[in-house]
C-alpha cells in the first residue's frame, strides 16, 4: 500500500515557482523560461518518486511553462517585435499578485505573533541561550531541495546491502518524536546521517512531512539554503552562535 500526503496541503504551483525564483535569485519580470521549467519539471520529478499526491494545478503550471518556452523559442520578424506580447506577461502578472497576497498573510501572522508576546504568556528560553537566534520559516520546497541533497550524497556511497528492508511512516514518526524529545532540536541532515537505503531515506522524509502537516514539527533555518533545523512547535531552537557559524559554513 503507498502512504501519500496531498502536496496540495501544503503549498501549490505558484508557491514553486516563487521558491524558485526565490532561491535561485531570479529578476521576476524577466524570468529565464528554459531554465526555469527545467528545475519545475525536476521538482514534480522528486514528487513522483517520493509518492507525493500531485493536485492537477501543477501539472497545467507544468503545461504552461512548456508552452511558454515553445512560444519564446519561435522566430520572431523585426517589426513585429515591438508589438507582440511577452509570453510570460500573464505568468509574472499571477507570480506578482499572488506574492502580494502572501506578503500580506505573512505581515498579518508576524502581527499575531507581536500581540501574543505582548498580552500572553512570556516564553521561556532554552536552558542556558541568552542570545536570541534569527531563523526563517521554510516551505515543503526548501524541504524537498534539502531531501535531494540528501539523496546526491546517497548516491556517491557504495552499497552492498542485498537483503530486503521494510520501514514504516509510523515507525519513524516515532523515532524522529524520540530524537526531538531526546535533543529538544535536531539537524535535517542528521535524521539521515546512519541511513543508507534509498526505501528508509523516503519513508523517514514523508514522516517528516506528515509530522509538518499536523504541527507536531516546526522547520526553520538560520539563511538560505542551510541546514534545516527541526524542532516542536512552541519551542525555538536552541542554537548558539557557534553551532550556528558551523551551520551556516556546512552548506558553503
């Protein structure tokens, strides 16, 4: 029986293609359209393989930009250049209206948080952490390239293991409960550190995921393209300024 999680619950099409551009630092009124399809149909690649249910949005996203590469590859004449439409007017329209509708649900939820730590309960710090340590919310995406590191570095070992391996989403929900009990907080990267099979690596990454979905896991990292730090909702991590230096000079 294949365990899925709806990605739909987490985030959709135009949350990717944010990310994307996003991540790789790209103008959003002049978005590469090659290279980003490449790295959209990449995404949905990973999704399939982790069993991930796909919404059919995402795969008219996918339609869309592949006919929007197809338009900007054919030949245009000269005089008509002015006139023609940029194919991805109607794309960078969308992008730019739905990142404002985000921005404002973010500033909404960074003022909800403001009012609970002025009239609510005070939160107590980790055990010896004075400093306060800046971290940022990730998506399922930033969550998804972090797997994908993980499954590179899985490629470059050498297995012999013949024998057949069955894990479950339960199971390792409740490991990665213990380990978050056990540590308060745990790196992405070391929920994988002593698995070498491509079967547990997935099972593990979609307890993950369902821990995420039903707020039992909280996800952040310290920049860009870090490590991920995983830990219980209502808890920060406890993380010092040296941990954070080698966090950050891991992902360099």
């Amino acid at each position: 029986m294949i365990y899925q999680v709806r990605l739909t619950q987490f985030e959709g099409p135009l949350d990717l293609l944010l990310h994307l551009i996003r991540r790789d630092k790209i103008n959003i009124y002049d978005i590469p359209i090659s290279h980003i399809t490449r790295e959209y149909l990449s995404y949905l690649e990973t999704i399939r393989e982790l069993k991930l249910e796909l919404a059919g949005e995402f795969l008219v996203m996918a339609a869309t930009l592949m006919r929007i590469k197809a338009q900007m590859l054919l030949p245009r004449r000269a005089e008509d250049e002015e006139e023609e439409e940029d194919p991805r007017e109607e794309l960078v329209k969308n992008l730019l209206e739905y990142r404002k509708f985000k921005e404002a649900a973010s500033h909404l939820q960074e003022r909800e948080e403001i009012s609970r730590k002025l009239f609510g309960r005070p939160e107590t710090s980790p055990p010896g952490d004075d400093t306060e340590v800046q971290t940022m919310e990730v998506s399922v995406f930033d969550l998804v390239d972090a797997f994908k590191k993980v499954m590179e570095e899985l490629k470059k070992q050498v297995s012999y293991r013949i024998e057949r391996e069955i894990f479950s989403i339960e199971e390792k929900v409740g490991l990665i409960e213990k380990r978050i009990s056990d540590n308060s907080e745990v790196l992405f990267t070391e929920l994988f550190a002593d698995q070498h099979s491509k079967a547990e690596i997935i099972v593990t990454f979609l307890a993950l995921l369902e821990m995420v979905k039903q707020g039992k896991l909280i996800a952040r990292q310290m920049s860009q393209g870090s490590d991920i730090w995983l830990y219980r909702p209502g808890s920060a991590p406890a993380v010092t300024p040296e941990e954070k230096e080698d966090d950050i000079a891991r992902t360099r």
